[in-house]
C-alpha cells in the first residue's frame, strides 16, 4: 500500500482508510475502516504530549545541526 501511494497509484486520503481496512481484515475485526479513519484522525488532533526535555535537546542539537520538524500527519 505504502509503496502505491509513492508512486502515485493511490492518494493519501485512501490509504487513510485502507490501512485499517488491510489491519480489520488480517484480524477478522467487524470495524467500519471509513468510519474507524474519521473517528481516529479526529481524536489524533485533540492531543499532543511532548517528550520531557525535548525542547532542551532541540536547543542543543540546533547549535551544531539545521533542524526541521516532520510528520507522518
């Protein structure tokens, strides 16, 4: 699925479902993937828990490194 989606056969919007589609179907588990997806990227934004001491590392790092942030979302 992942490797569809870099070479453009699929669009990020349905691997969002079709990964719990793939996961529900491998476990025989009755979840609507759709439903699951929506549910799942709404309750995803309501919370972040930063690691203790990561902005002091960040600092650290960014006195010897170019730094950028990237996400999986």
């Amino acid at each position: 699925m992942w490797r569809l989606l870099e070479q453009g056969k699929i669009t990020t919007k349905e691997v969002m479902v079709q990964r719990f589609e793939e996961l529900f179907d491998l476990f025989h588990i009755p979840i609507h993937p759709q439903s699951f997806s929506d549910d799942y990227m709404a309750f995803l934004s309501l919370g972040a828990y930063p690691m203790k001491d990561a902005i002091t590392v960040l600092e650290q790092l960014s006195k010897h490194y170019h730094c950028v942030l990237v996400t999986n979302g």
